[in-house]
C-alpha cells in the first residue's frame, strides 16, 4: 500500500511541479536537490553537507520540513527500510518550494548574505522562477500529511527547523569560490519553462484537452517575472500573450482561421472586459477547453487537400444547394473519385456529412433564439421544413419542436 501511496505522491507532486527526488545511498544525484544551483555557482561544491546537516536534525523525529539559506522549503525524511529496496533509494527531498513570489528585495538580501556578485542577479531571478510557489507553510505541511502518517504512522512524527541561520554561522568564515559568473543556470531555467510550455501547446494541437490541462499546471510552476507594478494588468498581459500561443497551436491542426478568429476575438474581449483578477486566472483553463474543443471539432489535419476544400465548403456554404456534382467541379475530380475517397477519409457519405452539418447549426438556432421551425430549416439549407424535420427527427430520435419544448 505505501508503494502505491508514493507513487500516487510522485505523480501528485509531478502535477504541481514539485519534485519527489528519491537519492540512492550512492547519493549520486544529491545535486538535483536545488536543481543543481548551488553546482553551478560555486566551485567545488559538496552537497554532502546539506544532508549531514539535514540528518542531524532528524534524531527527535524521521520527518524534518526545514527552510536552507536560499529560502527554499523541503521535506526530507530517510525511507522505512522495508521501501528501500524496493525504490533503491535511502533519502527522500521532497520540493524545493517557495511561499510567495520572490522580489528584488528578496534577491538583494540573498545575494548580500551570500556576497553573490550583482552579475548573477539574472540567474538567481530565473532560478527562483522556476521553484514551485505555493500558498503557506500550512498548506505544504497539509498536502504531504497523508503520505507521512502512512510511511510514519502518526500525524505528529515531524518537526520544522529554519537552516538559514545555522547555515550563515556555521558557514561564516568559508569563502566559497564562485565559478567565472554565466549564464547555465538562467539558460537552463528558461530552456525548461519553454520546454513545458512547448508540451503543453502540442496537447492543444492534439485536442487533447486532459493532458493540456495537465501540462499547463506544470508550465504554470515556472514563475514569470511581472512586467509592470500594476499586476491586474500583468495578468492580462499573459493572457493576451498566452491567447496568441493558443491560436497558433490549433492552427498547427489545420483549424480554419475563420473559426481560430472567432474564438481568439471572443477572448480578447473577454480578457479586456474582465477587471476580476481571479477570475482572468480562471479563464486560462476555460481557453484551453475551448481551443482544444476547437480542434476536435474542425481539424482537416488528417485529410487530403482535395477533401480538405470540400469539408471547408461544406462548413461555410452548409445553407447553400451543395450536391456531389457540384463538390466535384470546385475541386476538379469526377464525381465518382469524389464519393470514394470522402467515404475513405471522413466515414461518411457527403450526403450525410451535409446533413450533419446544417443539423449542428440546426440545434444551435433552437437552442438560442426564437426562429420558427420553418425559418430555421431555411437558413440551415432544408428544401423544406418537412425534409427537415423527418432528417432531425431520424438523427436525433425526436423532432424539432419536441427537442425545443425539452429545452423549454
């Protein structure tokens, strides 16, 4: 049951951003604790004592939250024996994390405490970016409970400690040796945050709108420095930003663009109009639904360019008199090759397709306006609003106005 628990936690964490580093006795990969900060600003730098430091305090208890001399908040415990070998690991960190944004202020302290030069200003900003921040101490304790009292048996089995002091004294006649100052540390916190925001846009273009979602929370850890002190308008500046990279992924779908611009003007306005910071924050998983939606309802990615125009046709002129003959002469194919190769491509006849689709647009006018029965089969392109009704009533089991007085 705790395998399950920790690999359920894994995957929790994973979601939020937040590492689950699991270190062998080997401690091989202790470094990745601060994602290798810490190895690429000081020379020679031995990790081994943060976990001497880390261990000591673990005598009274095998639970240990501490904050270190980066203000960076960890859970650090050694696994039950009975884990160890199945995970072939002995120590668990769990984060870092950060409880708020960090400021300019916030980085002129550490690089003070530190004697940083000024010229790893950049670096330090980028890697505090891409920390995890999350709400309060409390919080961070509260999501890991069920995993501790698991593993530990008991809700109490922990204890905080702040390192930062004990670091700075015990630290305070050491001169570490910083490497020649660059910029890997900045160059690869921005390498990553594209990296997620990179697959996070793919699975929009996909139309996969779970792992979207999945994927833009995990993107979303990465903090982006404000651009300005108003932060209403920082977060619409996102959004505006964040519209755009949404549009350009599903128009990788093949999306038509008179669809992409309808959906991206309906933001941009949404967007502009909106002065309720919670609520612009909450319409970044609403673009995504909707752009993702976009795609699974009117990609031609997977079709040919001659079945491509057809569909495009279908769609725009759906209210027109479009017959196979007619289909045929706007792509310049016979007839005959037309019907096949739609059938090979779509599953469906054209027939079919043309009614699916003024039958879609159908449902659309019942739902909103008051249009009679007759009016709407004109402008959805029935002959006539019997033919209308018998085609509407076969495809979805009842008729026009029974399906209104339903929505009545």
């Amino acid at each position: 049951m705790n395998v399950d628990l920790i690999d359920n936690y894994k995957d929790i964490l994973d979601n939020q951003g937040i590492q689950f580093l699991l270190i062998p006795k080997t401690l091989n990969n202790l470094s990745l604790i601060d994602y290798k900060f810490r190895e690429t600003t000081y020379k020679d730098y031995d990790y081994k004592d943060i976990l001497t430091k880390v261990k000591k305090e673990c005598e009274d208890s095998p639970v240990l939250f501490y904050k270190d001399d980066l203000n960076l908040n960890y859970c650090f415990f050694e696994l039950p024996l009975i884990l160890q070998n199945e995970y072939k690991a002995r120590y668990v960190f769990l984060g870092p994390v950060i409880y708020r944004f960090v400021t300019q202020k916030d980085l002129d302290s550490v690089i003070k405490r530190h004697n940083f030069p000024l010229a790893l200003s950049r670096d330090l900003l980028e890697f505090y970016n891409r920390v995890p921040s999350l709400p309060t101490h409390d919080f961070w304790i509260s999501l890991l409970m069920p995993l501790l009292k698991a593993l530990f048996g008991t809700d109490n089995n922990y204890h905080y400690v702040d390192l930062e002091t004990q670091f700075n004294q015990e630290d305070s006649d050491n001169t570490y040796e910083l490497e020649e100052v660059n910029d890997n540390t900045s160059f690869q916190a921005v390498f990553d945050r594209y990296k997620a925001e990179e697959a996070m846009l793919e699975a929009v273009t996909m139309g996969d709108s779970k792992d979207a979602i999945e994927k833009f929370h995990k993107f979303r850890q990465f903090n982006i420095a404000p651009r300005t002190p108003d932060n209403l308008r920082n977060v619409k500046n996102f959004l505006i930003i964040f519209n755009t990279n949404l549009r350009q992924a599903v128009a990788k779908a093949k999306i038509h663009p008179y669809y992409i611009d309808g959906l991206s003007r309906e933001f941009a306005v949404r967007i502009e109009t909106t002065n309720n910071i919670s609520q612009l924050e909450s319409l970044s998983i609403t673009m995504i639904r909707k752009y993702c939606m976009l795609v699974h309802n009117y990609t031609t990615k997977d079709y040919s360019p001659v079945i491509k125009s057809c569909i495009e046709k279908i769609r725009f002129e759906y209210n027109e008199n479009i017959t196979l003959d007619s289909l045929a002469s706007y792509v310049a194919v016979t007839p005959n090759y037309l019907s096949l190769q739609f059938h090979k491509e779509t599953g469906q006849t054209i027939t079919n397709y043309i009614q699916n689709e003024r039958l879609e647009h159908a449902i659309l006018l019942l739902n909103s306006t008051n249009d009679s029965i007759q009016e709407i089969a004109a402008l959805c392109g029935f002959p006539d609003p019997n033919y209308f009704t018998r085609v509407f009533k076969k495809k979805k089991g009842i008729t026009p106005k029974e399906y209104r007085k339903n929505i009545n």
